[in-house]
C-alpha cells in the first residue's frame, strides 16, 4: 500500500468512523501519523465523556437539561449537538474542530477564558452560545462559520471583536451585551440578515454608519 503523506491523513482522519480507522491503521504504513490521530480522538471523547458525566451531576431541579446531553456520545461523528451549560469548564480542546457535523455547541456560563482557532472547523454550525463566560477574545476564525445563525458572546469581557464577523452572512442575531467594548467592526453592518443586535450594558462610544439602528438594543 502506497505511503499516505501526514498532511493528508490529518485531514481526512477526523471524517473516519473508528471501525474504518482501525482498519485503515492496520493497512497504513504510515502508523505514526494515524496513531496521532487515533490519540487526539480519544482525546475529544474523554473531554465530552467528562462534560457529560459532570452536567448529570450537575442537574437540579430548577435546571433545565435536554435528555440528549446525557446521552453516552458513541461516535462523534455523527454529534449535531453539545449542550454543556454551567459545568465549570475552562477550557476546550483544540480536537472540537473534528466535530464537523454540529449544529448547536451551548457552552454558556462556565469559566472560559479562550476560544481554540479550531472552532473555525465546524463549518455547520448554526446556533453558538458563549455567553456568561470570562472571554477576553474570539479567534478571528469565527469568519469561518458561514452556515451560523445565533451568536451569544454577552456578560464576558471581551474588548474587541474580530473583523471576520462580516463574513456570517447568514447571522440573524448577535448578542455582545455586558461586555468591555469601545467599539465594534463596521463589518458588521454587512450583515443584511441581522434582525437583532443585543449592545447594552456595554462601553461603545461609538456606532459605525453602516449599522442599522431599528435592530439594536442598547438598554
């Protein structure tokens, strides 16, 4: 079997059901790229193992937790949701971009402080909920998410906002209220989807032209 070069075997490996990439381990000959691979699966599926187990413990009555973030994930492959809200995460592993068949990632009101670039990789993203965090950034990588319709980064402490958020045109609301802005990016008034855009509690002294202001809420 002709040798696969490690770049290529990184980018399709996340695709591989892990029958298929057993298999196609036992075939390579190029092993220690496939096994980094292997590694940085079971990586992710212990981080979501963790999360899981924690949001179980986690629930109260007063709590509302979809059955489905309970569920033991098997293949993430297939994973169109995570919902991990209030868990004390800290962090997110960088192994999220394999995710590439999500839709919702719910990680509101935990304890981080950074977003990995990677988030970038999930191309299918629809709804992505930071909210009440303590993020001082977002990786300009966000640019990526064309298919993203709901952005919630409020009650953080983010300073500024990565231009590249001009490139989700399919963004219907955006909520960046509570935060440390001065200012955000006049890229955001190419956004011809945008019915609501959430700015109270909030720093700005000043609001670019191009911003409709029939969807801004300031107070």
């Amino acid at each position: 079997m002709e040798e696969f070069p490690p770049d290529i075997i990184r980018e399709i490996c996340p695709y591989l059901q892990w029958f298929t990439l057993v298999q196609f381990y036992k075939t390579s000959r190029n092993i220690h790229s496939i096994v980094e691979c292997i590694i940085s699966k079971i990586r992710l599926n212990k981080w979501t193992g963790w999360a899981i187990e924690k949001t179980n413990k986690n629930i109260k009555s007063n709590i509302y937790i979809p059955y489905y973030a309970l569920e033991e994930i098997r293949d993430t492959n297939m994973l169109q949701l995570l919902y991990f809200e209030n868990i004390q995460l800290t962090s997110i592993p960088s192994e999220i971009g394999q995710l590439s068949t999500l839709r919702e990632l719910i990680l509101s009101k935990n304890k981080l402080d950074s977003i990995p670039p990677e988030i970038g990789q999930l191309i299918q993203l629809q709804k992505l909920v930071l909210s009440h965090n303590q993020l001082k950034s977002i990786p300009s990588e966000i640019g990526n998410l064309v298919m993203l319709r709901e952005l919630y980064l409020s009650n953080n402490e983010l300073e500024s906002i990565p231009l590249e958020i001009g490139n989700l045109y399919m963004l219907k609301d955006l909520s960046l209220h509570n935060n440390k802005l001065q200012s955000i990016p006049s890229e955001i008034g190419n956004l011809n989807m945008l019915t609501e855009l959430y700015l109270n509690k909030s720093q700005l002294h000043l609001l670019p032209k191009n911003v409709n202001r029939d969807i801004i809420t300031l107070f």
